[in-house]
C-alpha cells in the first residue's frame, strides 16, 4: 500500500536534475500529475511501454508520483525541453538488472529529445551507480525505440518475451545492453570529435 503523501511534502522534496544540451531531467512532483497523465493518455506510447496501463489517469499520475517519492527514487526524471514537460527517462534500479525506459508524448516525437534524455540518464546513472551494466528493450514493432537505444551504444543481446499492461499479453521485446566501458569509450570518442 502507498503512504499517504501530502502534496507539500512531495514538492518541497529536492528534486534531482541533470540537465543536458536542450533539456532538464528532474523528478515528478504532484504539480506535474495534470501534465503527466495527458501525455501518457495514448495508446500509441502505452502499447510501446511495458508498465504503462491505458487508458492513463489522473489517479495513475498521482499514484506513480507518489510511489516515485515513497521509493526515493532518483533515477526516475521528468523530462523538460524549455520548461514544458515532454515525457519521462528513467532507470529501475529494483533488480541487479539495472534497465533503462523511456517515453515522450506523442507530439514530441521526431525531435530527438528521448536520445539526448537517455543519453542524461545513462551519464547520470555511470557517474552515481556502481552497476557495471544497463539493460533496456524494446518491442520489435517499435523501430524508433530500438534506433535510440543504438544511438546510445546498447548492443542487441537476443528478443524475450514481456508483458505489456496496456496489451494485457507478452509480446517479443529486442532487448540490448549496454556496458559502462562501452559508455565511457564512447563519451570520449564524442568529446574528442567535438573538440576538431
């Protein structure tokens, strides 16, 4: 059961932040139920997410801030491009499989921001985790999933069956895995490219 959180004590909690180029990744408070909700609230990203139900509800909102808070978590980030939310990043630390996941709101598809916010949550999970690797999937319907996960330096690691909330079934799932030595080679070939 969830503890009965008041909505000051959620939002006067520290949020994490890490900011990259063109966004801000910080932690969910109530303020953001309104915002999270209507974003999630599309079949489209709930078929493509494992955990998400549809359709997605204000209470759902509340219940997934609230839990969010209650866990301490400070691998789960709100993800903001000028101040608006456009989505969430973050990473389960729950089990010794670290795993990344990731949706934005349909209208802020195409622009790049789920590559640049997975790219700030693998950097903030490398610097503040010990895990040696980080796990992540995605259905083989979803191209644009796989596609960031590449660009991110995962390595395809073999296709699983998961269950999907929203589908209430399991589906084939293309899953990768990213090391932190790959992570680090790579954060230094990019830096030394950016410095020509």
């Amino acid at each position: 059961m969830l503890q009965d959180f008041s909505s000051a004590t959620l939002q006067e909690a520290r949020p994490s932040v890490v900011a990259t180029e063109r966004l801000t990744l910080r932690r969910p408070t109530l303020a953001d139920v309104r915002t999270i909700s209507r974003l999630a609230n599309d079949r489209r990203i709930a078929e493509n997410t494992r955990r998400l139900p549809h359709p997605y509800s204000q209470d759902d909102a509340v219940a997934f801030v609230r839990a969010t808070a209650e866990f301490g978590s400070d691998s789960v980030f709100l993800i903001e491009h000028d101040t608006t939310p456009v989505g969430m990043v973050g990473i389960d630390c729950s089990t010794p499989d670290a795993e990344l996941g990731f949706w934005l709101g349909v209208e802020h598809w195409g622009r790049g921001f789920a590559t640049e916010a997975a790219r700030g949550a693998i950097d903030f999970f490398f610097e503040e985790f010990d895990g040696d690797h980080l796990h992540a999937g995605a259905r083989v319907t979803n191209p644009a999933s796989r596609n960031v996960l590449e660009k991110c330096g995962f390595q395809w690691s073999g296709v699983k069956l998961h269950r999907f909330l929203a589908l209430g079934s399991s589906t084939p799932v293309d899953c990768f895995r990213l090391s932190r030595g790959v992570w680090s080679s790579l954060k230094s070939w990019s830096s030394a490219r950016r410095m020509r």
